[in-house]
C-alpha cells in the first residue's frame, strides 16, 4: 500500500559560513511525489534535519551568512512566507562615516566673504563702536580726576612733631630697681648753667663769660651724637631772645633733626612771644596754662589767642617749664588735662610721673620738687604710711581703666591719626564750663573734644559758627573715649542730646563728607 506523500513543512534553513561540499555524484535526489518510499541522499537527510530543528526551536539558531549578514530562506513548496532578519552594518561604512568632519572654509573662501559689502560696513561700525567707548571711558576718567578732591599736601614733620616729649629732672629720683628701660629713646640734655643756684644764669656780670661757655658746651654734646637741648628759666637773660637765636643756629648747622627747647615761669603771652620772635623750630614750654582755677571758656579764650599768635609756627603745650602736673591740675581733672593736651595741636610736654598721677608731697619722705617714681611697692620710701598698689606703674600698668591705662592710649592714638597730629583746629561754641573743638585734616576722620571743666553735669550745646564753608556737626558722633565710666566706647551719641558728667571729657569721632 502506497504510503500519503510527505509534505515538507515550511522553516528556516541556516545556511552555514562554510562552503558547500563538491558533490560526488549528478546532485541530491528528490524523492517522487507517488514513490513509496522515495530514496534522499545523505546531503538531503541532514538538511531536512536541520529544518525539523529550526522548526522546533527556531529562537535558539544563529543567522550565518557568507558574507556575515543573517539571510532567510523560506521554502513551502512553491509557497513564500516573511521571516526575520538581522542585518550588521558593514565596519568599513560606519568607520567611514564617524571620519566624516566639518573642515570649515578655505583660504580663499575667507577672503572672498571678508572682502563683501556687508562683512567691510560691520567691521568699520565694530571698529568706530570700540574707539568710541574707549574715548568715553578716558573721557570719564579725565572728569573723575578734576573733580575729585586733591589730597592735601602733607608738612614736613621732625621726630617732635609726632610724639610727646618727657621730660626726667632728676634721674636718682626717677631710677629704682624697676625703672624703664631708655634704651632706643632720644636724649635732650638740660644745659641750665647754674640749675641748682637761686639765679640759674648767675649775675648779670658774668654773662658773657656764660655765653662763651654755652657755645662750648653745645658743640661739645652735639658732637657726642644728642639729639637736642633745653634751657630754663631764659627770661632771666639780657636780651634772651639773641641767645636764644645764636645757640639754635649752632644746634641746627649739625642737622635740622636737633632740637632746642626753652623755658620759662612766665604765663604773659606777650613775653612768651618776645621770647621766640627771632627763632624758628624752637619750642617753649612756659606756665601759660598753669592756673588753677580754670573755667570751660577761660581755657578756650587762652588756647585759640594762643594758636593764633602763633599762626602756622607748630607750638607745645605744658602747664609749667619744669612741675608736675599734680602741682598745677586737681586730681579730679587730671585725666581732662591729658585728653586736652594730646589733642590740641602743637607737641604735649609732659614730666615724668604725670603718667600715673606722682604727687611731689603725696608720701612723707617724698621730696616735692624731685619725687620717687613709683614703679612698684619698692619704690616707696622707708614709712610706716599704707602702701597702695594703684599708685605705682605695676598696678596701674594691670588697670585698663587708670590714669596710666588712658595716658598710653593718647599718646598712641595722637601718633596714627592725622588729624590729631597736624589737623586744622576749630573751635566750637558751647557751655560756659565746657570747652569743645574738632580736629581735622584733609579727607580723614575727624575728631570732636568736648570738656567740662565744672563741678555739675550739663548739656553741651554745640554751636559750629567757626568750621569753615561747607563743614557742618553730623547729628551723630562716635564715642571714642570717655574720661570717667560709665560710656561704653563705640556707642553712638546723638550730639543734640548730649550730657557731660562733672568733670568728663569726651573724644568723639564722625567720618569725612564730601
């Protein structure tokens, strides 16, 4: 019995990267569609077993071709059916494409668009904008430049312009075990012939004898590298102010840097002036400022005749040629008179032991015209008197608050503000107890004093009739420094409302405006 003829399912064939075999007979046989059993040839069995597979597992069965690209095959007898296909992208092809770049306009492409119309107009209109804003630009520069204010143009100033002078009258009394180092400090030397004696110039007689002996002694120390002299009591001289121009040209034909200091008891302003009409540079510390009943409004019609006898001669300041300051100031305005002297302008003198207060009668034992400085408990003479700590350099120099605390603060704060060095002074109208003033210079901060020389609080009502056009009082000011407590410093004072404690002096600050 005939068997049904087979029909051949429809798969994917795999065609393998390998050539074919050559055959070795005419070709595969097909078998006949009415055979039996129909006879295939080897190469058939494996291909029809290698179609059975895909059709089983057609997922699992790699697409190989030849050429490296997957190809399908369909065969259904005559039949075609869609498969899939992968298909990779030739190496060489995408190679080609990623080389593939923009090379951008050749040379002669540049300068034929360059050369057009239109690229010549937006070149000159760039070029004209550029020198056009370049012009503005030093244009406004030039304006900023005329119109700013000109810094003012500051004084030659000598080593005594910038620093308060001490003076030591007597070293034995001055040196103890715990004295101050002198070391790096310039040395001024007393040349006061009889400074002991009751004439210090002897008599009249022997003038000439103590010129000629001046000169000496002058050329002498000048040589031996001092720094400066100083002569009291010179009202006692004939014709003083002719000594007095003769040893400072003696004193300056060495150098300009050395100083001649003179001195006198006399507090008449006239006298004073007499003294120094014929001389330059040369300082004069005097008694003008030694009464001690001093109000508010005496001491401002004393300073300001003072300054303007003097004019643009730099001056200095002291209550007396030679005294302490505790001979002349209560203790209660002590720490006024330092605020006052190192902000008036001119160089403070000072003698040792102001610092911290030294009384010439203040122990007994203690010599009033050449007291003991009072480094320390040591320095006390030999008494039975209680010994207080607070009177000394040690225990002030531990007191933030004491007079030698606020002495060192002046005397630093003069030394780096212009305008208290050399600013302009101005005073101001105020109580009859108060005396108040600004100090400024140029484009720098100014600088408010305001003093009250009274026993009772009060209001200051500052008027500024004497600032010159275009300064005005700002409605706020900085405080500074306060000479009694209570203040905190940096608190910000509406000067309207502004109350002064008995006795108090205030240092107040306010920026330049322009």
């Amino acid at each position: 019995m005939d068997r049904e003829p087979h029909e051949p399912s429809a798969g994917v064939i795999s065609v393998p990267n390998q050539p074919p075999s050559e055959p070795s007979g005419p070709g595969p046989q097909v078998p006949s569609a009415g055979g039996d059993s129909g006879t295939m040839s080897q190469d058939t069995e494996v291909d029809m077993k290698e179609v059975e597979l895909n059709e089983l597992e057609p997922e699992k069965q790699p697409m190989n071709a030849a050429s490296g690209a997957a190809m399908a095959v369909v065969v259904a007898g005559g039949t075609e059916k869609n498969g899939l296909v992968k298909i990779k992208v030739a190496d060489d092809e995408a190679d080609a494409a990623a080389e593939a770049k923009f090379t951008g306009l050749s040379k002669e492409e540049l300068l034929k668009v360059a050369g057009s119309p239109a690229w010549v107009r937006t070149r000159w209109a760039l070029l004209l904008l550029f020198w056009l804003g370049w012009l503005g630009m030093l244009a406004g520069a030039v304006v900023i430049i005329v119109q700013a204010p000109r810094c003012r143009e500051l004084p030659e100033q000598r080593w005594w312009h910038k620093g308060a002078l001490y003076r030591i009258g007597d070293l034995r009394a001055f040196l103890g075990q715990e004295a101050g180092n002198l070391a790096g400090i310039r040395v001024i030397l007393d040349l006061t012939p009889n400074y002991k004696g009751q004439n210090p110039w002897f008599q009249s007689i022997q003038i000439d004898t103590v010129a000629i002996k001046m000169k000496e002694a002058l050329r002498f120390w000048l040589q031996t590298g001092v720094d400066g002299f100083q002569v009291r009591d010179v009202q006692n001289l004939t014709n003083p102010s002719s000594f007095l121009a003769e040893w400072q040209n003696i004193t300056k034909s060495v150098s300009d840097d050395r100083l001649l200091i003179a001195g006198t008891d006399s507090s008449d302003l006239q006298q004073i002036l007499r003294l120094l009409e014929p001389t330059k540079d040369l300082l004069l510390t005097s008694s003008y400022l030694s009464h001690s009943s001093l109000t508010g409004n005496h001491t401002n019609f004393l300073v300001t005749q003072y300054l303007d006898a003097f004019g643009s001669n730099w001056c200095s300041w002291s209550v007396s040629q030679a005294g302490l300051l505790t001979s002349f100031v209560s203790p209660q305005l002590l720490r006024l008179y330092q605020l006052l002297l190192f902000t008036l302008p001119g160089t403070p003198v000072f003698s040792y032991g102001d610092e911290i207060g030294l009384e010439g009668a203040g122990l007994p034992g203690q010599p009033v015209k050449a007291p003991v400085m009072l480094w320390d408990e040591s320095s006390f003479p030999n008494t039975s008197a209680s010994i207080n700590i607070s009177m000394t350099v040690k225990g002030q120099s531990e007191d933030p608050k004491s007079l030698l605390s606020l002495f060192r603060w002046l005397s630093d704060q003069r030394g780096k503000e212009r305008s208290l060095l050399h600013g302009d002074f101005y005073d101001l109208s105020s109580g009859p107890d108060l005396f108040s003033y600004i100090r400024q210079w140029d484009q720098n901060e100014r600088f408010l004093v305001v003093l009250n020389f009274g026993d009772v609080g009060q209001l200051a009502r500052l008027r500024a009739s004497s600032l010159p056009t275009g300064t005005s009082l700002p409605a706020r000011v900085d405080l500074l420094l306060s000479t009694q407590p209570g203040r905190e410093e940096g608190t910000s004072l509406e000067l309207e409302h502004l109350n002064l404690q008995p006795h108090e002096g205030l240092l107040l600050r306010f920026p330049y405006v322009a």
